[in-house]
C-alpha cells in the first residue's frame, strides 16, 4: 500500500511558562496537510482518535520544529510512542546546515514573500476566548505554509533566510520526503 506525507502543526492551550512538560501544555487543535487526500483538516482536541490513524497511515510527517515540540505535546494523547513516526524536522535540517534555529515566519518571509497569520500565543489566546474558527485557521494556515516551504525546497533545491548581508539560500534535498513510499508498514498501536 502507497504512504504518502503528512504536514502536522499543533496549538496548544498553555505555555512553557506554566508547564515546561510539553505534555501537560495539551494540545487546542491540530493542522495537518494530508498528501494522500490533498487537502488539509484540522483536529480538535476531542477529535484526535480521528487524526491517529492518519498520522500512523503516513510516510513521514513533515513539520516545523516537529521532533522538540509537536510530537512531545501529541505524546500525551497518543496511546503508541510518537518516536516511532518517521519525520522530518525542517527546523532541525536548517539548525544542522547554518547551525541556528530560524522562526518559521522568517523563512516563509524569505522564501515565499509571506507572512504567518499571527503567533502563537494569539492561538492561546483564541483558546482561551473560544474563538474555534479562528484558531483553526491559524492552525491550518501554518501547516499550510510549512507545506509552501516544504515544496519549494523540493522543486527549488534550496530555501531562504534573511541576513545582515540579504537573502541567503540554504541548499535542501527533500524528494524523497515527498515522494509516496512503499516501505515497511508501522505497527499500530490503538485499538480499532
């Protein structure tokens, strides 16, 4: 059975100012981008036995400062062990060519010529007001632009930062993160 990516970014209802557990941050919504079905979605935090077998049907799940945030928030609810995932951090694979970490909007700002819709701590803040659809859309119009600079870098070769000196291009070799796989089925670990 073909597995395709999956692109995941996740609010969450507090911050590591109250909690430095990620897992007891708990998690508002979830946005993904689901390269099987094209389109994206979003999951609340009563909905995420929906979103489990999606991520478990996935080839890699591609985010933005997945490995140290997203996926220790998600292990709270997730029965299985989220380091079974395959993944690919475009934090980590910036953090390991330039050696810094970089905020998402300034790499969209540099590569695409956008911007992030807000930041995170308006998603809590959309939480604590119960503004759902307006913290879905953040969710998912950050998700959807990790996927901008996710392709981008495949088709390009390369993505962007700005520096004292200007935009500077840092090479990227992602293909075979997107294209569909074969490979060996994860084991499930809820009980369906």
């Amino acid at each position: 059975m073909a597995k395709y990516p999956v692109v995941l970014d996740l609010e969450t209802k507090y911050t590591f100012r109250e909690f430095a557990d990620p897992k007891k941050l708990e998690i508002s919504v979830v946005g993904i981008y689901d390269y099987n079905k094209n389109s994206g979605a979003t999951f609340l935090e009563n909905e995420l036995n929906k979103l489990f077998p999606i991520l478990e049907g996935a080839s890699y799940l591609i985010g933005y400062n997945i490995k140290t945030f997203d996926l220790p928030v998600l292990q709270a609810y997730y029965p299985g062990r989220v380091e079974h995932f395959p993944v690919f951090d475009i934090l980590d694979y910036i953090k390991q060519k330039i050696g810094k970490r970089i905020a998402l909007n300034e790499v969209v700002l540099a590569t695409l010529g956008k911007k992030k819709s807000g930041h995170g701590l308006m998603a809590i803040d959309y939480y604590k007001e119960g503004k759902w659809e307006e913290l879905k859309s953040y969710c998912l119009d950050d998700a959807m632009l990790t996927k901008e600079v996710f392709e981008f870098g495949v088709k390009q070769g390369e993505i962007y930062y700005l520096n004292e000196k200007g935009k500077i291009a840092i090479p990227t070799d992602w293909k075979k993160y997107q294209e569909n796989s074969q490979g060996k089925d994860m084991s499930l670990t809820l009980p369906f």
